[in-house]
C-alpha cells in the first residue's frame, strides 16, 4: 500500500515500485502504470430536492424509472469507478451523462431529514463540495375543495392531507400517464393551493 504524494495540479504520471530506492519496477515493466491527478470536484446543484421515504421500511419511494438523483456541477469524468454518497455511510452508483452532469442511485434504505450528497471519480475520495437533499415522508392528500370544475374554466383549489413539504419543486398533478403539472402553492404542512388546469 502507497500513499500518493500531492499534487499542486491536474497531471497524470508514470508510478513504480521499488525494493531498493535505486531500480524502479516500472522499468521492467512492459506497459507503465499511469496515475490520475483530477481537477477538484465542483457541485451546484440537486435534483429533486426532495424525496419522498417510506415510514415502514425507511425505502425511497419513487417511480421505478426515477430512482435516481442527479446532481450538476464540473469535473465530473466518466471511470468505472464513479459513485455517490449519501450521508457518512451509504454508498451508491453513479452514472455519468456530461462533465456537468451524473445521475446517482439513491440508497435502498435512510433516515428521514436532509442528507449530504457527495460524488467520487474513484469510490473512496469524495468531494469536499456536497448537495442537500431532504428525504421526507410521503405527501398524503385527504381533500380537494371544489372537488369539480365546469370544462374550460381553471380556478383555485385548496389541497388538504399532510406531510406537505415548501419547496419550489411544489406540484399538482392532474390526469394518469399523460399528467399536466401545475405549480402549487404552499400554505402550511397540511394545506396547499393550486391551479386547475
């Protein structure tokens, strides 16, 4: 086991070994080893913010082509080795799309409150940067008030349940598999306004 020296820059070098101080392994080596020096990892940004838990289990529940989250920012590369990590001890898969963007799995369990998401060219350094997510129980709506609209108009509606969380991601969505979103306004953890479409 070495410790790699630091570097004052992104660089890339030949490593070897030696048992003497003198003759290097590298070279009898018939292809030399290269170690990375990367640029420092920038974050800026998550998406969602939030997501919501199960109170039973502690599983993120989310829609099975959604379990993921993704962070923006720069320096991110594309190594097999890429990975995120929520909190102080749960490690998960990343997938890289840009040098700005990377998609991570969330973990399969958590607790409930906002956790540090930071990401790893090499599964073991993480980035000094990290972005917030706020893992939440999940939203219950008990009421709508009116419950019905005459075709063409669009008005207010009052969202009553619970577990309502403030945030801008905040929607209301109308329909089945072709859903129209709509912004929602929140009013408190049990109320919220939005616009019929």
């Amino acid at each position: 086991e070495c410790t790699s020296p630091p570097a004052s820059g992104v660089d890339k070098v030949d490593l070897g070994i030696s048992l003497n101080g003198v003759e290097f392994a590298s070279q009898f080596m018939s292809s030399e080893i290269v170690f990375h020096y990367d640029a420092e990892i920038e974050l800026r940004g998550v998406s969602p913010l939030n997501v919501a838990m199960s109170k039973s289990s502690g599983a993120a529940i989310i829609k099975a082509e959604d379990k993921y989250i993704t962070l923006y920012g720069s320096g991110f590369i594309n190594t097999t080795s890429l990975s995120c990590s929520f909190g102080s001890d749960q490690i998960t898969t990343a997938t890289f799309i840009t040098d700005a963007e990377v998609k991570c799995s969330l973990p399969e369990a958590g607790k409930s409150g906002e956790i540090q998401v930071r990401i790893s060219l090499n599964g073991l350094d993480f980035s000094e940067q990290a972005s917030t997510v706020l893992f939440v129980s999940p939203a219950v709506i008990l009421d709508v008030y009116p419950s019905r609209v005459q075709e063409g108009s669009e008005i207010d509606l009052l969202i009553s349940g619970d577990n309502f969380v403030q945030s801008s991601e905040l929607q209301c969505y109308f329909g089945g598999n072709h859903h129209v979103p709509k912004p929602a306004t929140w009013i408190s953890e049990t109320s919220l306004m939005c616009n019929s479409p």
